[in-house]
C-alpha cells in the first residue's frame, strides 16, 4: 500500500505545482521589470519551492554534447550498443575518427539514475571511449520480462563486457563495486577473454564489515524479513511495470536524505535566499544538483533484497562465498587484470577500508599492478564528481588505464 499512498498524494498535488510553475513564470516576468521588487522575488521563491517539491521517475538527459581533445572539439552523439528490459548499454560516440582507450563505467543501481555519473563520464570523455550501464526504472519493466537478481545483473556486465570486446578497462562506483569485482572473478575463473585489462574500484563496499558506516549498521539492525516486510512494494496499476515488487526509489531517497537532513534543507533555504536576492548562479547550481538528486528509480526487489542480503549482512564476497548460477565465485583467479581503489577520506556511506579490501581478496595480481588512493577532503560524492575527482583522483585512473592497455 506504501507505493500507492505516495502515488496518490503525487496525483493530488500534481496540478497545485503545476499552479505553481505558472505563477512562478508570471512572477518571473513582473521582477524582470519596472517595478520588480524584493516582495515579487521573495514571492517568486516560494511558488518555485513548491513546485519544485516533487521526485521525477525518468532519466534526466546526459547532456553532453561535445568535448575538447587536444586543440580539436569532438561531438558526442549517445547510441545504445545493446539494450536489454533492464539496461542499455550506452555509447557517448565521437565525431572524430581517434584510437582511445575503450572503458566501461559501472553506475550504481541504488536509487538514482546513471546521469548521477555525469561529472565522471564528461572528465573520462576527452581520453577515453567510454561506455555506461544505464540501468532502466522497474516501475516502468512489465512484469513479463521476469525477475532480475544478481545473477542477472552479473550476466549483465559480462555481456557488456563482451559486446565492448577485448581489452576494455572498467570504472565502478559506490554500489556496484562488490557485484563488479565478483563478475571479473567470474570472468577470469571462466577464462572469458573480455575480462578488463584494469578495474577501478570507487567507494564501493567490497567489505562493509570494516569501519561500518550509519548505512551499514542499518542493513545489520534488522532481519532480511523485516526489509522484504517493510521496504518492498508493489508497482501501481498505472505504470508499465504494473504489479512488479520493487523497492521504490522514493524511500531510498528518504533513507539518504534522513542522513543529511539539516544540510538539505539548508540548501532549500539558502535556494529560496538566492532567488529572492537575484543571485541567479548559486540558485542554478543548487536547481542543479536536485534536479539530479530527486530524479529517482525503483530496484527489482529481488536484486535489492539479495543486494542486503549478500553484500551488507552476510558479506559474500568478503568470506569467500559468493555464488553465481550455483558456482562459487574465486576472486583469487584473477591475474590479468590490475586495481586500483579509491576512497574518500569522509565518506559516510562507504567508510574508508571497505573498498580497499579488495586488495586482500586479489591475490593473485601481482603487486606492480595494484594501487590504492585515499583522498583527503572528500566524503562519498566528491570521490567521482567536482573539483578534486578531476584534479586529483582522475589523473590516476587515467594513468592506471593507460598503463595497462
């Protein structure tokens, strides 16, 4: 009932925001001119805030259209390379004829859209050829395309990996980290001849038994009945993937928000402050960053329920226990392809140790073609998006894929 509670209240406030945005462009226009005024625009603010006050259920576009390579600027055109129910690969292609490095990006499948990777896909772009997972709503997947649980979303990137085809590297960030590094396992033990050449793990929770964060002790607080019980729902009959359990991205976003809340509604205030005294730059940079941060997608529950499961209160992978399709996963067997780990120094989603871990479960790279990195300064989200992700942690991944290809 949980979902169809907050699609109805969605519903029935639907046509007072879009009051709101009408009033909001009237307002808009009256501040612009002649008798504009510190009441019309402290007036204008409050109208935007309300309609702004709303989650969206579609994909935000990339909006990358063109990136400079050398003293040439090259056009980025997105074309799906393969497309499943689930997931499309997604190709930022280049005008210009250039023999780049092919890599994957691995985005997180935890509530938001892949578009939350966009600062990471423009910094790679002018070095790389890049490609994304771009993961699909749930709520908007019929119900007769199946279930999609992490076997599925590890037959996924292994199919990724060999449509890119041999000799590709790999970037995962935050979620998929743990799931990544399995399927290279599975890849190497397999002796699939796409296996990346180099991973980069990114503030991801190989093992979340280290340094466990507000995030991790939640997951070990309650039984996997309790959040099947209370955290699973059922898509309502309007959309696509009517009847479809899944775990809405609206209570995800809750679960992050519920984190950081004086900080967000901070933002909001000081929102409402820019618009009212005109500062029209730092109210664009906050529209910005909600925009992204409310655009939201639901997990299939059965990934979520085994993502809990396996990764956070039973630590699969970490133990050396992690199956996939009945076959238990060795990460010890993977030897070609070289690591690097990055963590964020005040990350209070995934603690630092938690991706280093991997180190520890690699044994067999050889120790020249391991690196980790732990930047100072940054919590989770600085460690693949603004100013220090460019200036300081990506001339490493850069450096790390160029050596290995």
């Amino acid at each position: 009932m949980i979902y169809e509670a907050y699609q109805a209240r969605d519903d029935l406030l639907a046509p007072f925001r879009a009051a709101a945005e009408i009033a909001t462009a009237a307002l808009d226009r009256g501040r612009a001119g002649p008798f504009g005024n510190l009441f019309l625009r402290a007036a204008a603010a409050s109208t935007e805030l309300f309609s702004r006050a709303k989650l969206i259920h579609e994909r935000p576009p990339f909006g990358i259209e063109a990136v400079v390579i050398g003293e040439r600027e090259a056009l980025i055109t997105e074309e799906a390379a393969l497309e499943t129910p689930f997931a499309t690969l997604l190709h930022f292609k280049k005008d210009i004829a250039i023999e780049q490095p092919r890599v994957l990006v691995v985005a997180p499948m935890a509530g938001h859209f892949a578009t939350l990777l966009r600062d990471t896909v423009r910094t790679l772009l002018p070095d790389h050829d890049v490609y994304i997972t771009d993961w699909h709503n749930a709520r908007d997947i019929p119900r007769s395309d199946g279930d999609f649980a992490l076997d599925d979303y590890i037959d996924h990137i292994i199919r990724f990996f060999e449509k890119i085809g041999a000799g590709a590297h790999v970037v995962g960030v935050c979620q998929p980290c743990n799931a990544l590094l399995a399927t290279i396992g599975v890849m190497a033990q397999t002796g699939n001849v796409a296996q990346p050449r180099s991973m980069t793990l990114m503030a991801g929770p190989v093992d979340t038994r280290i340094n466990p964060t507000a995030v991790n002790e939640l997951a070990t607080s309650h039984s996997i009945e309790w959040f099947e019980k209370n955290l699973i729902a059922t898509v309502p009959h309007q959309f696509r993937g009517a009847n479809r359990r899944v775990y809405p991205g609206f209570l995800q976003l809750a679960a992050f928000m519920s984190m950081n809340l004086p900080r967000h509604i901070r933002a909001h205030l000081d929102l409402f402050s820019h618009i009212a005294r005109g500062e029209a730059l730092k109210a664009e940079a906050t529209r910005r960053f909600y925009d992204e941060y409310f655009a939201v997608l639901d997990l299939p529950a059965e990934f979520y329920l085994q993502t809990v499961q396996r990764v956070f209160q039973e630590h699969h992978l970490a133990r050396g226990i992690f199956e996939w399709r009945g076959n238990r996963i060795d990460t010890g067997a993977i030897k070609k392809t070289a690591l690097l780990t990055v963590e964020g120094e005040n990350d209070d989603i995934c603690a630092p140790g938690q991706t280093l871990a991997a180190h520890d479960l690699c044994t067999a790279i050889k120790p020249h073609k391991k690196r980790h990195h732990l930047q100072p300064g940054v919590g989770h989200y600085g460690v693949f998006s603004g100013t220090k992700w460019q200036r300081q942690i990506y001339p490493l991944v850069r450096d790390t894929i160029r050596m290995n290809d």
